[in-house]
C-alpha cells in the first residue's frame, strides 16, 4: 500500500514534467514577440494578441499534465 | 434531488458574495458621479478612473474582435476583468479566493464557451455549424469534436491551476516559516520569519500571476469570440 502511494507520488512529478518542454516553447516565443515588436513597434498591440494566443495554446500541454497530476493525487491516493 | 447528495457550504461563496458587493458599490458609485457629472467639463476622480477604464477595455474588445461585434461584447469583457481582478486578488486580504475554486472557473469558462459557439452558429448558420464538425471528411468527428471542447477544460484549469498553486505555495511556504521560527526558544510561538519573507512572494503570485492570469482570460475570451466572428465564408 506504501508503495502504491508513493509511485502515485511519483508519477504525479513526471506529470507535471510537461511543463519543462513548454517553458521552453513560450520563452521562444516572448524572444521572437520582443524581436517583432523590436522591429516594428506599430504593430504593438497585434502581436501582442498573437503572443497571447500562442503562449495560451502552447501553455495547453502543460495544463493538462497538471490535470493528470491532479487526478492522479486526488483520485488514486 | 439525487439522493444521498450532501449540500458542502464552501467558504469561497462568501468571498464571492464580498466581492460582488464591492463591485455592486462600485458601480453605484460611477453612476452616481455620471449623473451628477457635468458633460463639457474634465472628468475627475473616480468618473476619470472609469472613463479610462472603458476606453481600454472597448479597445481590447475592438482590437480583438472588430468594431461591431467588439462593442457588443466590450461590457461583458469589462465586469469579467473586474470581477477576476479582485477575486484573483482576495488572498491579499486573507479571503479564499474564489478562482481557486474548480466550480468557479469552470463556469467562467462555461459562459466563455457558450458565447463562442453562440458566435460560431451565428455567423456560418445552424447546418453550417453542424457541419462544421464533419469536415474535412466525417472520420474527423472525433477531432472536431475536442478541437470544440478544449477551449473549456483548457480555460478554466489555466486559471484554477494558476491561482490554486499560488495558494499551495504560499500555505507550504507559511508552514515551513513556522516550523524555522520554532527553532527559536521563547519567540519562536509565532511565526517571525515569515512576514519577513512572504510580501516579494504574496507581490508573485497574487498581484502579478492574479492580473496576468487575468489579462489572459479575457484576451483569450476575446481572441476565440473573434476567431469565429472572422470567417463566415
């Protein structure tokens, strides 16, 4: 029983792992968006939704291996 | 009523119902000051602050959604941004905050969701939309289908899963400043550390992760309405 709680435990952390990749994503992102803006600053307030949109999107992943950490602490512990 | 269901008071409907009091005065307040408000002279005070405000807010909404349909929705954008704001706010002042209840979200992404498929019937019409779950070829149903839902489940967890994890940390955070100050002998009864230490943490995650968090909500909100608005053909 000990060690059903604990691989739960485990696997709840390699879950949330997800999140290392989209870090990565959306700070290549804001980079690119800081670039753009950098390069025409008329353009502001259109990347700035873009940005948004894809760091939003890009953010999904990591959300969902939230929620399987979540169902994982919650449900099976 | 199912049986066997038990009615839980959860503590984050008193939060809800402070802030929409506050929100309600709010409000009275504006209109007061708009009634009484002379129109050729300068706005001042809080007639000033709301002026701003309704400017951002119906910019967003046009920047976003175009001018027409931008206007529509621009109120309903403005009390969302309010009402988060200051929920995503509340653990600053000790109250639980309602958006780290899973209920809550859940329904500010259901309102969210309703609108854009409201949206989407509206411009590509009822068969339209049927339609538009079969295409390219009916054996896409299945991604369709989630392409349609995610937009919900992703919405309201984002914003759950932000606030609730401030929360976690800073519970984690308060316990184990209470735990070093237990070190000390005779003062040690109260937490000392932590006051020190918490405020830079409580600035992270409840004013800048609440606003963002916030921001992305409604800009997402918008981005989607948008979205369907823009291809009717």
């Amino acid at each position: 029983m000990e060690l059903a709680r604990g691989l739960v435990a485990i696997g709840a952390g390699l879950a949330v792992l997800t999140g290392m990749m989209t870090g990565l994503g959306q700070g290549y992102a804001a980079a690119k968006a800081v670039e753009a803006v950098g390069r025409n600053p008329e353009a502001e307030s259109k990347i700035r939704s873009m940005l948004i949109l894809g760091a939003a999107i890009a953010e999904t992943a990591a959300i969902y291996g939230m929620l399987i950490a979540f169902v994982l602490i919650f449900l099976f512990n | 009523m199912i049986v066997g269901a038990t009615i839980t008071f959860q503590v984050e409907v008193l939060s809800i119902l402070i802030i929409s009091a506050i929100i309600l005065g709010l409000i009275l307040a504006v209109n007061r000051a708009v009634k009484k408000a002379d129109p050729l002279d300068q706005p001042k005070g809080i007639l000033l602050l709301a002026v701003i405000y309704v400017r951002m807010m119906s910019g967003l909404a046009k920047d976003n959604m175009g001018n027409i349909v931008g206007r529509n929705y621009a109120p309903y954008l403005g009390i969302l941004a309010l009402y988060l704001a200051l929920a995503n706010l509340s653990g600053l002042f000790g109250m639980p905050a309602p958006t780290a209840n899973f209920s809550v979200t859940l329904t500010l992404a259901l309102i969210t969701f309703i609108m854009i498929q409201r949206m989407s019937i509206k411009s590509i019409g009822f068969f339209g939309y049927i339609r538009s779950f079969f295409e390219p070829h009916p054996l896409f149903f299945l991604m369709n289908f989630f392409g349609k839902v995610a937009p919900l489940i992703s919405m309201s967890i984002r914003l759950f899963g932000n606030i609730t994890s401030g929360t976690i940390i800073m519970v984690l955070f308060y316990a184990f400043t209470g735990w070093v100050a237990a070190l000390v002998p005779i003062i040690g009864v109260i937490d000392f550390v932590g006051p020190i230490v918490a405020p830079v943490l409580h600035f992270y995650f409840d004013v800048f992760v609440g606003l963002i968090q916030m921001y992305i909500f409604i800009s997402l909100t918008s981005v989607f309405i948008g979205n369907e608005y823009s291809q009717p053909e």
